[in-house]
C-alpha cells in the first residue's frame, strides 16, 4: 500500500531502503525519504484516531505498524498564547510545546521511527552523538525496543536532566573532552566500523517522524497554516522536518498554502544565520560554538543543506539571538504564558521579538513559534541566571517580611 524511497537530495540518485546508509555514496549529499501512499488521504483518514504521531501511519515509512516502538510521542498542544500576544502587539501567537514529548523533547518522534527502522534492519545496537536530547530519547526508545544504546556527549556541556535520563533508562554513555562536532565525526566513525546504527538527525529516518510537527500544527489550527514558522536551530534537522510535513499535507492537499520557516540559532553558534544573511549555499563552520543554549551550541551542522533549503523554499529567514535575549524569553514565557522550556528552546519567542522590531515579521500574522524541550531538561540554568530565593526561621513573622 504504501512505496519508500532513499534518494540524495544532491544528485537524486536512489537507494534500496533496507539498506544502512546515511549520505550518498556516490556525492556524499544527504539522503530524504519518500513515502508514497497509494489510497487516498484526506482528513477523514486521521479522524477519530488518537492525537499522537502514529496518527499518520500511512504516511510514516514504516511498512509493519504491529511491530513500531512507541511511548506515545507528538500529539503536543498547540496553546494561544494571549498574553505575549499582548506583550508584542502581535495578533495571532500559537506555541506547539514539545516538551511534552515522552522524554521532554521533539525528538521522541524521530526516534519512533528511527528505532522502529533499527528493528526493522534487524540491528543490535545503536548510538549518536549529542547535545543531550537526542541521548535521553534514544536510551528510552532503545530501552523499549530491547537493543543495546550507546551515546557519546561533550564533555561538561550537557545539562544535567538530560544525562540524568541517558543514565536512567541504561545508556552506555561515553563522555568526550571535546565538543559535540567532535563527537559526532567520533560517532559516524565508529557506527561504520561496529556495525551499530547510527541514530543522529543525519539519519533521515528520524527526520521523517519529526515532521508531524508540521502535520499537526495545521491539524491544531484546524487545516489552516500559518504565516510564520519559528524554529530554534542547532545540527538543522528539525526545521527541515517541519517544513517537509507542511509540503506533504499541501501536496495531498490537506492545506492550501504553506508557512515560512524562520530559522533561530544563538549569536556564538550560528552558522546558519550568517550563510543566509550572505545569500550563500554553504556555511562556514564556526570551530569553537559558544552558548548557554546548550542543546544548540553546534558549530558545523550537518544538516545545513536541509536547513537551508527549507529557509529558501519556504521565502523564510534565519536570524541569531543572544543568551542574554533567550533567558529573558525563557522568562517571559515561563512567566507569562505558565510554559516551561529549557533555553534552547526560549530561543524561537527571542527570535520573534528580534524579528518583530525589525519588522521582518507582522504584526498582523499569525506565528507558530516551536519550543523544542522541557524546562526541567536544564534546572541548573534557572538557579545560575534567575533570582535567589529566601530561607528563614519557622516563624510568621519571617515570612511575612518576604510577602
Ligand atoms: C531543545 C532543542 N532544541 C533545538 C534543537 C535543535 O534541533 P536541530 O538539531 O534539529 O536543529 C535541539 C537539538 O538537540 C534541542 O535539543
Ligand atoms: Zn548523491
């Protein structure tokens, strides 16, 4: 019912998809997936089926559904967020909370599909590089899944909820004195070498679960799309996700228009941001990325063909944004709209500030900003940069000073 197909985004050249392979062989471009369904799709396909990413099982290459790994991932909300609407003048503002993903970031819903594929490939064991996300996700869908999982972190830069979980749900985790780019070209090296499947945004598997982003977003704003996407970016696998699941539902016509993505990054690691404010195809790696965003402190993305195509297709933008600025979004949304997300994330509502002074953006659009992990991911960070809290005697009187 349904036809996959591995083709290089860079030369179109096609691949078996029982076969493990990450980049084409012979251009070294990176792959995407296709998933043909050949009966009809429209918005009675997915009624009545619980909100979650398996939803959209037809259009998820996956061909056995008995047999996927799932912890009941995607299905977020997408909130009004009525009191930053108010905050910046702007008047239609939606926030897709993917922290609330089963380990508390959007990368669940690769990693369903991405683990999924490794049983399917009749795999023993697989591993990635990361900032910490990818690492809680992939040892809790390993876990589920019965196979071995091995991660490799940079050293000190990872937030403490994060490898609170990798070690949790029973990850070999593999800390490297250096930073994640390093540990990524480790990590490719020795999935060849071992025969482990190598489960980073590189893996175009993943990507394919990550754009029901998309799917539900115009799902939630009931088949309309809108104006403006705003994604942080870090390796640049998920925006390009996203903007593949808004071409899909436009394309079996679920939508009639799509959204442009805007693209997020931190001032000390944006690669991204300068190659599209220099109208160039390539970037230029950044060696020593800096940024209290952990999550997206990536000097040399490998996804940035993807990111770049999606920024271009979709007429979007890129534009990169201080610490200083993300904590103080972190805080307003936390503040505001009661919504808690780890700084990375916080780094879409600075960018739609910044964006909106600049007047790149509207007032009068209607903006979907993605935040992408849990603020509990990262508690450290709200104890360093937010304010002290008191401890007194057990008296009335001393805390009725504080009130
Ligand atoms: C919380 C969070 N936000 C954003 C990103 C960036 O996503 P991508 O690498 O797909 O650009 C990550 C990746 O680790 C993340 O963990
Ligand atoms: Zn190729």
């Amino acid at each position: 019912m349904k036809k996959i197909t591995v083709r290089c985004i860079k030369c179109n050249r096609i691949y078996k998809s029982d076969e493990i392979i990450y980049v084409c062989r012979v251009c070294g471009g990176l792959l995407e997936i296709i998933v043909e369904y050949k009966g009809d799709i429209s918005r009675k396909t997915f009624e009545g089926r619980d909100f979650y990413l398996w939803r959209y099982r037809e259009l998820m290459p996956i061909i056995d559904y008995s047999k996927i790994v799932t912890l009941r991932e995607g299905g977020t909300p997408l909130t009004r967020a009525k009191n930053l609407e108010k905050e910046f003048g702007l008047k239609e503002l939606y926030i897709k909370n993917e922290g609330l993903n089963p380990t508390g970031s959007f990368k669940d819903r690769g990693m369903t599909i991405g683990v999924s594929k490794a049983l399917e490939l009749n795999v023993k064991a697989v591993a990635c590089a990361s900032t910490g996300n990818t690492s809680a996700s992939l040892a809790a869908y390993a876990a589920k899944a019965g196979i071995k999982c091995y991660v490799l972190i940079p050293s000190k830069k990872i937030a403490i909820g994060k490898l609170a979980q990798a070690i949790l749900h029973g990850a070999k985790v593999i800390s490297i004195r250096g930073n994640f780019d390093k540990a990524l070209k480790i990590v490719r090296e020795i999935c060849s070498k071992h025969n482990i499947y190598l489960l980073n945004s590189i893996n175009p598997w993943r990507l394919e679960g990550q754009k029901t982003i998309g799917y539900e977003i115009v799902e939630q704003l009931n088949y309309e799309a809108p104006d403006t996407v705003i994604v942080p970016v870090g390796n640049s696998g998920n925006i390009y996700a996203i903007w593949k699941g808004f071409k899909e539902f436009y394309k079996y016509g679920l939508v009639d228009k799509v959204p442009r993505m805007i693209g997020i990054q931190a001032e000390g690691a944006s690669p991204i941001v300068k190659a599209v404010k220099n109208k160039s195809v390539e970037i230029t790696p950044i060696k020593k990325p800096e940024t209290i965003a952990t999550a997206i402190r990536i000097g040399n993305p490998v996804n940035a063909p993807r990111a770049l195509k999606a920024i271009r297709e979709s007429n979007g933008y890129a534009e990169a944004v201080s610490d200083k600025e993300i904590i103080e979004a972190q805080k307003l949304l936390a503040r505001k709209e009661g919504i808690g997300v780890e700084p990375a994330s916080a780094a879409s509502i600075a960018g739609l500030k910044k964006l909106l002074e600049e007047g790149i953006i509207d007032r009068d659009e209607k903006v979907v900003c993605v935040v992408t992990g849990h603020a509990l991911k990262d508690p450290e960070i709200i104890f360093r940069m937010y304010e002290k809290y008191v401890e007194v005697d057990p008296k009335i009187e001393e805390v009725e000073k504080h009130l």
